[in-house]
C-alpha cells in the first residue's frame, strides 16, 4: 500500500513509499480503510525532527475512514462503518493517570503516528475500543479533524457549556486556537475574542471572523488585557484558552481574566522556564488547567457538535491534497500559508 513513511530520526528521512498492508491480530483487530487523513502540527515538526518520536512508522494520526475487516470484535463496528479514532492507544486502565480518566497520560500507551504506524496510508490496523462512528452527515474533511477538535472542545469548549461562560478568549491564532473559537461558539460563549500578532492578519484572522469571532486583537499593536477588559465593564474573561505559548501572552491571560476564572493551557513554550505573575493568580484565585494530548471521552461531543451543526469546522481546512502531493502540503505549513491540511487516500 502506499504510505508516507519515516524511517528514521533527525530532520527530513520522510518518503512516500510503498509499504505492506497492516495485518489485524486480537489486540489492532479493526482494519480501516483510510479515506482522509489531516497534518497535525506533530506531523509537521515530526517531519524536521522536533518532535519526540520512535521511528520508523507510517505517519499520520487525524483520520476518518471505513472499516473494512473485524477480527473477534464486539458487534460494535462492522464492515462499511464509517469511523475516526483515539490516536493514544493500549492505556492500562489501572494505573493512577488511567482511573481519573487522564488514559491519554498512561506509560503504556502508543501513538498512531509517533510510536507506531499511523494513518497516511491507504489502510491501518487499531484496537476497536478507540474508535468512534462518524455519521455521513459530517464532510470528509471535518472528519478529518474531529480528533483535534474534541481535545480542545473537552479542555475549553466544555468548561464553557458547563458554567455557562460568558466571555471567552483565545491567545494564538494558529491551529489549536482557531480550534477554540470554534468549540467556544459551538458551546454558547457570547463574546469570543482572539488574540494574535500582525502576521495572523493573513489568515488566522479571517479563519477566526468566519468562524464567528467577536473581535480579533493585534497584540503587537494592542493591548490584549485592556480590550478585553473594556469589552467586559472591568469584569474580565470567564475563559482564555493559552495557545501561544508566549511569556506575554501568559501574562496578559493573567491579566484578563476575572476572579475566579480559568485559564486552559495548551501552547508549549519549548522553554525551560518563563516569568510568570503567579501572585496575581492567587489573588484573583484563578483556576489554571494544563492540558496534554486528546482523550477518548471528548470525540461523541464533538461528533454530536458537528453532526448537528452546531459547529462548522470548513474555514479551518485551507488545503486539500492528494497523498502524492504531501510534499505541497507540507510546505504549505512551512509558509504559514494554511491552517489544516488534509491528504486524501
């Protein structure tokens, strides 16, 4: 079959080859046949060696496709099944990350994509009990994308239907923070602002106004804390989603949000340290949330969101291609010209 493969660490060492076709046994005992599978961020610093992996593997880990073999299955999913999946597989279900939900956290588990082969091939073989029924209803390009959907909509969405948030923010105009601005309008939030730099002018801004945005914010032009506490009478953000990474834009989390708000972390600083007003978070007794990986109890929501139509992920997708043209795909991220790819098998 044919697959993107990486076959060893370091930058580059990816190809598109040809590869056999994965076998199912008692434990990867699904066979899907792979109809689109999109470029994760990973993916991508995986492609320049940035990223901790184990090669060789086929990539690939966002994916929607249609089961074509079942060996000793539950009756849960049967041949024709349209389905995605939880990339983190093989989790225990014992140890202490696994019995408070955290599966994806599990020392045993194995990513499609990272530890393992994954889904940039016409075919992949993964255990039944990650997967997930995806109804026709939902375009084969969101499909696509439900698994990084459902882990910012289970880390920010979520909170926000659950209190019943008012003001959400979002400090990151790319991949994962457009994500949010769209589980934040899927989950009832009012007024929903963005944070980027001027570069996000492009295309991260206009992505976020079709998605239903509030306001967008030039930080390198504005002062990110000051709108949003203009915008909300002094009270502040209920919510900020982190997704930037940046020392400044912590700290402006910080400074926008209320009493007794959240702050959803989920940008990396790929620093050893960052200067942070922690006071100040503990006299406004914020709530801080660290959040890693996608997890299995989030993807019915955002299948649920989608499928319904209370949420519409089409402006995220900016690229469609063949699987022969990843090279384009690629590069397309390099030039920061897209937001989601998505190969098609």
């Amino acid at each position: 079959m044919k697959a993107l493969y990486k076959s060893a660490p370091g930058p580059g060492n990816v190809s598109l080859q040809e590869r056999p076709m994965p076998a199912t046994d008692p434990v990867n005992n699904v066979l899907v046949r792979v109809e689109a599978c999109a470029i994760c961020g990973m993916d991508f610093h995986i492609y320049h060696g940035k990223f901790p992996c184990s090669p060789p593997f086929i990539m690939g880990h966002e994916f929607v496709g249609v089961v074509e073999q079942v060996e000793q299955g539950s009756g849960a999913f049967r041949p024709g099944d349209r389905v995605t999946a939880q990339p983190h597989l093989y989790a225990c279900g014992s140890c202490p990350a696994c019995r408070i939900g955290l599966t994806q956290m599990c020392s045993r588990t194995r990513s499609l994509g990272i530890h393992r082969d994954g889904a940039m091939a016409s075919h992949v073989a993964v255990p039944e009990g990650c997967l997930h029924a995806v109804p026709p209803s939902i375009p084969t390009s969101q499909a696509a994308i439900l698994e990084p959907f459902s882990m910012v909509l289970g880390n920010f969405g979520i909170p926000i239907e659950r209190e019943s948030m008012d003001t959400a923010v979002v400090m990151g105009a790319g991949q994962v923070g457009l994500l949010g601005v769209a589980a934040a309008k899927a989950c009832g939030a009012r007024q929903i602002v963005l944070c980027g730099q001027t570069h996000d002018a492009a295309l991260g801004f206009p992505v976020a106004q079709q998605l239903g945005v509030t306001a967008v914010v030039d930080t390198q032009q504005e002062d990110a804390a000051a709108r949003v506490l203009e915008m909300t009478e002094g009270v502040g953000a209920d919510i900020v989603l982190e997704a930037s990474g940046a020392e400044s834009a912590i700290n402006a989390a910080i400074a926008m949000v209320k009493p007794g708000g959240m702050i959803s972390v989920m940008g990396g600083t790929r620093r050893d340290t960052v200067c942070v007003r922690w006071d100040d978070c503990l006299r406004k007794a914020v709530r801080v949330w660290f959040h890693m990986k996608s997890n299995y109890q989030y993807m019915d929501r955002a299948i649920e969101l989608l499928d319904s139509g209370r949420a519409d992920l089409s402006p995220l997708v900016t690229g469609e291609y063949p699987l022969d043209r990843w090279q384009e795909a690629f590069q397309a991220i390099e030039d920061r010209r897209c937001v989601k790819n998505v190969l098609y098998l």
